[in-house]
C-alpha cells in the first residue's frame, strides 16, 4: 500500500477504535446530543483523515438532509456521516458539519463507548436547535 | 516619391515597395515580420485609423512605426542602400533630421555641439537630458584623458559635468580616476586596449537606451518582436519537448504529440539484480537519498534514526539521532558536506556527517509527514511547517517565507532551477508555485485522485516544461505546465500510482511506481526503436524484489 497522509492532531483527541488515527478534537465538538442506530454520536465542525462515501438523501429525525458516509482513511471503517445539506431552514446549521459515532471512536481518555442495547434508538440525528 | 498619397490606390503603392524591396537587397531575403502573410500586407489597403495608417489584418500595427523599425533593421544587418531606399521611397525617416544630426556629432565626437542639439530635440524630462549630456560629457573626459590632455579633462569635469548635479558618486570617481590612473581600470569595465573611453558606437547605444523610444529607435527592435512571438508560439506548444526541432518564420511552431512519454517501454526487472539489503532499521523505512556523488545513500525510519549507508558495500557508515525523539524525513546538503533532517518535535536538525550536530531550528519548522528538501544552492530549506502552510527558510540570513495555501498540504516538489514549488493539496489540485522573489501562485493542475496516500508529481520534459503526477486511479497523469492542460492521462498500472520522476537527463523517459508493486518506465510511443530488453510479446509483470 502506498504512505497514507494523515493528519496529526493536537489536544484531546478523538480517534478511530480499529487503527487509532486521529479524527477530530474535543474543543471541535458543537453537540454531544445526536444520536446514530448505535447510541450516542457527536457533532463536530471539523474532522480529519476521511474520506466520504456517496451523497444520499436520508430522512432523519429532524427531517431530510442530504449527507454522505464518512470513512476513516487508515482502516477503511465507516465512523460516521456529514451533512451536506439540510432541507429544512432549521436544520441549516448543520451544513458542513460532521458526525462520529462515539461508538466508532476512542475518546481523549482512550475510553470506548460501550453499546447500551436496551436503549434502540429508533432513528439518527437530533439536537434540534 | 515619398509622401503618403490618398489618392493613389493605396494597395498599388505598398505591392510596389515590397517588390523594390526584394529587389534591392542583393539576393538575399528580407527577413519581415508580419501579422498575418506577406500576401495580405498586398491585398488589403491600409486603413486610416484616425490619420494614423495600419497595416495587418489586425489593424494594431502602425505604419509608420512598422516602416521605421524595418529601416532601422536594414541599417543593423549591413544594407545601407536599402536602408536608405526605404526612407526614401516610404517617405518615412527612420530618425527626424535632428536626431540624425545628434548622432552624427556623437559618432564624429563634437561633443559640445551634440550636447547643444540635445537639448533642440524636444524632450520634456529634464532628467533625460541630464543624464544624456553627462554620458556624453563623460566621455569627453575620457577621450581627453586617453590623448594625455589632463588638463582639458580636468576643465571638463569641473566647469560641464559638475555642475550638472547629478550623479555625485560617479563625479567623484571620475576626478579620483585623473588623480590615480590605475584606479581607472576598477571603476570601468575592463577594455581590450589601455584606452579608457569606450567606443563612440557604444555611447550611442547607451544614449539610445536613455532617450524615448519614439526619438531614437532602440538597437534591434525588429529582432526583439520577432523572438517575442516564436517564444509565444513556443510556450503553447503544448507538446514541445525536443531540442532538434527548429522554429521556422514560415509557419506557426506546432509540435505532434508524439514527443510526450506514452508508452511503457519496461515494467519488469529485466537485468537489474540486488545488489545489497541494507539492514539496521527497527521501523519501516520512509525515505532514501543518493548523495550528491551517487557513492551513499540516506534513509530514514518512521519516527526513528537516520542511516547512512556505503552504497559500494552497503556498509552504514553512521546513525544520526536524538535522544527521546525521532527523525521523521531526511536530505543531503548540495555539496554532500552535511545532511539535515526533520524530527518529531517539529525541529529541522543539521548534522556533519560525523555525527556532530550542526544547528537546530526549534520550534514549528516540520510535520511528521512532511517532505524536506534544499536548493541546489543550500541556501534555502523548504518543508511543510503547518497543515496548510510551507516553510522556506534561508539558513544564512534567517530569513523564514511562507506560502500559505487554504487547503491541507500533502507533499511538494522544488524544480531544478530552484525558482518553482509544486505543492500538493488534500483536495486533489496541483499548485505551482514561483519561489524567486515574491511567492506567488503560478498554475493549477487538476484531474488526478487523491483521498487516502500521499501522491507525489515533479516537474520533466525539455526546460522542465511538464508536471507529471501519480494518481490513486492507476493513470500517470501529464500536465503542460504553462497552460495547465492536461496532455495524457496514462494506463497501465493496476494499483494507485504513488509517485512519478521524469528522468532528469532524457526528456523522454520517465518512471513510475505504484502499489501494484511494479516501476514502470515509460519512453515515445516509437516501436522501431530498439528494445533489446522486452520479451517476444512485450511486457510481463513481475513483484518488485525485496
């Protein structure tokens, strides 16, 4: 394989749970009120080392954004989504703005987030400002 | 003959004159450079533009000034009657009658008389007239000095060109020069001869350049606009990238596509062997470097230590580190004298090659993944300091330059000449950058993929007019570099193409290496050529070597 380029962060960092590369900062964090098909996730304003999937329109539980998937560049694993755009006017601060899954990431501390199976959530999104 | 008739059908005129003109100058060809053919000059009249007559199809070009510098080209290669034809039957002058007059007092050398003409000429800037009566005056001074006729120079000097007032520095040293004749020699440019004024002709291309276009026409004007255009014609040759082809007047420059790298001359290892395995590196290797002398190479291990290695033998010769940091990227100086390399910390380390540190630049110079390289001059050390900026950093005068770019910056390449940086960005685009004087943005190359690796692209071809660059989408990609187009987009590997390097001495050959474990060498798509390297039906594959 050729010589990855990655980023490397400053601070307390966020990183992939496969390959430990770094994806974003605690200070970049907008909202930890979000929520993806596995619990918790977090919205960041800037995220490092990804590469993105294809758009796609997905109706979420604040209505119909259009986003793309978000892949760590080491691994490969998939750790969230971005916005591309949102349909609904209040939902416009999230345009540009990504989420990682708390699932699919180490935090500062190294800690990893355990799944908690009793609470399903039925959907994705939220943090309706 | 002369003056311009409205009544005469002007084409007759003008076919008239051309035809004289061939005619005059002894067999030879009349060397003409026109917008458009020589045939359109002919058919069309020349169209009044306000009471200034143009010719060409453009109607840009002037008729006058178009005659004048013509004359002016005839007198500089030698045909004088011609020339003087020219004038005469155009009924154009090529120098009003004055400044005629001006420069045949300066060549016959009646300064006093020139120096009065000057100021007849009718020039509006004063400091023009100074600064022409000083040459002129200047050499006065120094004709008398070369007849021995000291005290003539002296007056000279004291009662004309003092009290001009300008140019203090050089008053001074001319008097310095009567008074210490050796001291001459220093302040002039040396002559053949012991004789201290330089020549008449020469004084009078000094005045040229001094005085208006308009007034004195300037030495090789025609000459000038004529290299002007074949350099632009050359520059969009998209495809120019061999030094046997001629530029002719006769047509607009144009090269077939068929000098560009296209075909893979050689993809497997046929006739190269291992030679050494250099062993010693706990970590994987990043870098490796020939010295300057191709006798030793440099590597260096990911966050680890510098080896410098015998090539001959493929002995280390010495281990540069540091203790509880890593090197992150390494270089030789230009003389092979010294070596430098990023480290972990963001510092840049000098080392003699005994192992002895040189200097250290602390602080945010370098990133763990960064390129590092020097101009061939060793005066300047180029790497990627932040996420989205280049350091250049001039190590005798401390000076530090940035360019600053608004994407991430994944590596750079620095051109030959040391004039250009090839910087490439996370969001697949390609910058050139000018580093000279000022830094400023040059081109943008784009069309090539890049998400996850580091992909590299260099400069090649004749004068280094090509970027080349690897691609995560198999291609080799090939930029003109003046216009920024793409020329070829070259398959053959099944793998991302991580980095490219044209070959510095062949314009025609260039490397690649990529993840499907192959180099492929690429040369002209020109199969006479002999390849005593490739099998019966071509190409084959085969793993890299260790």
């Amino acid at each position: 394989m050729g010589r990855l380029f990655v980023i490397t962060l400053e601070g307390s960092v966020y990183s992939c749970n496969h390959c430990h590369t770094h994806l974003a900062l605690l200070d970049d964090i907008i909202s930890k009120s979000f929520h993806c098909r596995h619990g918790k996730a977090y919205l960041f304003d800037k995220v490092v080392n990804i590469t993105v999937g294809e758009k796609e329109e997905r109706m979420m539980m604040t209505g119909l954004h259009t986003v793309v998937d978000i892949f760590c560049v080491g691994c490969g694993s998939i750790v969230g989504w971005k916005y591309e755009s949102a349909h609904e006017k209040t939902q416009k601060y999230k345009e540009g703005k990504f989420i990682l899954e708390r699932f699919k990431v180490l935090g500062p501390d190294g800690s990893n987030y355990l799944v908690n199976h009793d609470a399903m959530v039925s959907g994705s999104d939220a943090d309706n400002a | 003959m002369g003056g311009v008739e409205d009544d005469e059908p002007a084409s007759k005129r003008m076919k008239l004159s051309s035809e004289a003109l061939i005619h005059l100058s002894n067999g030879s060809t009349v060397k003409e450079s026109i917008v458009g053919s020589s045939r359109d000059l002919m058919a069309r009249p020349p169209q009044s533009d306000g009471g200034e007559e143009v010719v060409g199809s453009k109607g840009v070009i002037k008729k006058v000034e178009f005659v004048r510098i013509i004359a002016k080209a005839l007198y500089s290669l030698g045909y004088i009657r011609s020339g003087a034809h020219l004038e005469e039957e155009s009924g154009i002058a090529l120098h009003s009658s004055i400044i005629n007059v001006f420069m045949r007092q300066v060549l016959e050398g009646d300064w006093d008389e020139s120096v009065a003409t000057l100021h007849n000429i009718g020039l509006t800037d004063e400091m023009i007239i100074k600064s022409a009566s000083f040459l002129i005056l200047e050499q006065k001074f120094f004709e008398f000095l070369d007849e021995e006729k000291v005290m003539d120079a002296l007056k000279t000097l004291r009662t004309e060109i003092s009290p001009l007032c300008i140019n203090h520095g050089r008053v001074r040293e001319l008097s310095l020069s009567i008074v210490s004749p050796s001291h001459c020699f220093t302040v002039r440019s040396p002559k053949q001869n012991t004789s201290r004024a330089r020549s008449r002709t020469k004084l009078l291309e000094e005045l040229q350049k001094l005085l208006p276009p308009t007034v004195m026409i300037p030495e090789r004007r025609l000459e000038h606009l004529v290299e002007q255009a074949l350099g632009l014609q050359r520059d969009a040759c998209m495809f120019h990238n061999s030094l046997d082809e001629e530029i002719s007047l006769f047509a607009d420059h144009q090269c077939a596509r068929d000098q560009i790298p296209s075909y893979a001359l050689q993809v497997d290892a046929n006739g190269i062997s291992l030679k050494h395995k250099l062993s010693g590196h706990q970590k994987p290797v990043s870098s490796v470097s020939w010295s300057p002398d191709d006798h030793q190479l440099l590597t260096c291990g990911v966050e680890e230590v510098v080896r410098r290695w015998d090539a001959p033998s493929g002995e280390c010769l010495s281990v540069y580190e540091k203790a509880g940091l890593g090197m992150v990227s390494c270089g030789w100086s230009p003389d092979g004298k010294w070596i430098f390399s990023g480290v972990n910390d963001k510092s840049i380390s000098l080392w003699e090659l005994d192992g002895r540190e040189l200097e250290c630049w602390k602080g945010q110079h370098t990133l763990k993944i960064s390129d590092l390289e020097i101009t061939s001059d060793g005066k300047q050390i180029i790497s990627i300091c932040r996420e989205t900026a280049i350091l250049l950093l001039d190590r005798e005068a401390k000076v530090e330059r940035f360019i600053e770019e608004d994407q991430t910056i994944t590596s750079f390449s620095l051109s030959r000449d040391n004039r250009f940086l090839l910087v490439n960005l996370l969001n697949q685009e390609i910058h050139l950058w000018s580093i000279e004087d000022d830094l400023k943005l040059v081109s943008k190359y784009r069309g090539h993929k890049r998400t996850r690796f580091i992909i590299r692209s260099c400069f090649g071809g004749l004068e280094q007019a090509f970027v080349a660059s690897g691609s995560e989408d198999s291609l080799v990609y090939i930029w003109h570099r003046g216009t920024g187009e793409l020329i070829e987009a070259l398959p053959g590997h099944s793998g991302a193409v991580n980095c490219v390097s044209w070959n510095p001495t062949n314009p025609h050959m260039l490397a690649s290496a990529s993840d499907d474990r192959t180099i492929r060498i690429w040369g002209l798509n020109n199969l006479s050529a002999k390849q005593k390297d490739t099998h019966g039906n071509g190409i084959h594959y085969c793993n890299g070597g260790t």
